[in-house]
C-alpha cells in the first residue's frame, strides 16, 4: 500500500493551498474571458478555475480570485456584474502564447486584445466581442454570481449560460462532435505550465 502523506487545509498558507489546489486539480481548461467596461472598452484576461456544468440549459463556470497585492476585484468580475454578459474564448496550441500574455495585471483602460496582438470580432447576442483566432468561442449571460470569500485567496463563483457557440471550420463534425485533431486544446497546470492534449487513448 502506498504511504500517503496528509496535510489539514487550516495548517497551510494560501500560496501553498493555491499551489495544492491548482497542481492537484489537472489538466485544466483555460477560459479566456472577454467583457466589455461601462465605456465598452473591451478586457481579455485568462481564467483556469473554468469548466462546464450541464448541457440544458448550456451552462459554464469560472472563478475571479480576489487576492493580494490588491485586495481588489478582477476587472473582468467588475464588467460582469454591470453587463451580465461575457465569452468564454477557448484556447489551443495556436493560440496559448497570446493567451498567456492577457493573464498580466494591468490597469482597466488597457486593452489585452492589442496587448496580446488578437482581433476582437463582434459577437452576434451580446455586446463583448470575442478573440477571432480562438478554435471556439461561447457567447453567454449571467446566471448567477457567488462569493466563496473575500479575504485572501477567496473569490466568486461566475456561472453563465451559453446563448451562442462559434465552431473554427473543421472543428465541428458532420457527426455532431468536436474533432481534437483540428481543435488541439491545451490544458493549463500550475503557473505558466501548459500541456498539448495530443497522445489520446480509449477505453
Ligand atoms: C493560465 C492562467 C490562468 C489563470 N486563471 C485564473 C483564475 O482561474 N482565477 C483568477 O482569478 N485569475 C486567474 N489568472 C490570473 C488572471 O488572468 C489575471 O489576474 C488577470 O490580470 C485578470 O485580468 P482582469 O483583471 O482583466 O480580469 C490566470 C492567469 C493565467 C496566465
């Protein structure tokens, strides 16, 4: 039997919790986010705290920290909760750099789309555009937003339902699925650590 080694979640410091949780639970999807200020100025910024929930309604979930230096909210928390609205821009390997580029904290008026040398498009329901070199790309509304926590390493639940869906020519098959070969996503581990998803298997 393997010796397993335990550790109480109260005797670790936030930086090790984060580097627990986020090492653990892998690979994850990264949700590239983009929503629109009070101006409409668009934002982009990486969120890996991201997955999928149920197909009907088609609904999705990322998580904005709310953690030091600042002490304050992520841009794209505040944008949400005035618009309701944001897209969720997929990422793969033709796409991960400039991904990685919009994670950089900058202030509300920069624009990560030029930041990241991407091209905003506009969406077709709502108003924040979405990254035209993304394989795929899902429109969505708020459903609800809830707060984990506001000291140090807590944040927010953002759930949206999927109103429209954008397919890459190719991704989507004839047969209804989405092709990984044309698709090729990544999966985010720790930090700055990515991975291709290419050596796949069945059972
Ligand atoms: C790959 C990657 C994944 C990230 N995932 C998250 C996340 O799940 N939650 C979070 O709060 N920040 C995450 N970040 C950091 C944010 O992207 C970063 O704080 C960004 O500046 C937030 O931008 P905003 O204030 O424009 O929303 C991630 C960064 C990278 C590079």
């Amino acid at each position: 039997m393997t010796s397993m080694r335990g550790l109480n979640p109260d005797d670790l410091t936030v930086q090790t919790l984060f580097n627990v949780m986020t090492g653990s639970i892998v690979p994850r999807p990264i949700g590239w986010v983009s929503t629109v200020d009070r101006e409409g100025l668009p934002n982009l910024a990486p969120y890996s705290m991201f997955t999928a929930v149920c197909a009907r309604p088609p609904t999705v979930v990322f998580c904005p920290s709310y953690q030091p230096p600042h002490f304050k909210e992520k841009d794209t928390y505040q944008n949400i909760t005035h618009s309701g609205e944001f897209v969720i821009n997929f990422v793969n390997d033709d796409t991960v750099a400039a991904m990685d580029v919009t994670g950089a904290d900058v202030p509300p008026d920069v624009d990560e789309f030029k930041l990241a040398g991407v091209t905003p498009v506009p969406s077709k329901l709502v108003a924040p555009p979405r990254v035209s070199e993304s394989p795929i790309a899902f429109e969505c509304k708020l459903h609800e937003l809830i707060t984990i926590g506001l000291t140090s390493g807590g944040g927010h639940i953002v759930i949206g339902t999927v109103v429209y869906m954008h397919f890459a020519e190719g991704i989507y098959s004839d047969d209804n699925h989405i092709r990984f070969d044309k698709y090729k996503p990544i999966g985010g581990l720790v930090g700055h650590t990515y991975a291709h998803i290419e050596d796949l298997f069945g059972l």
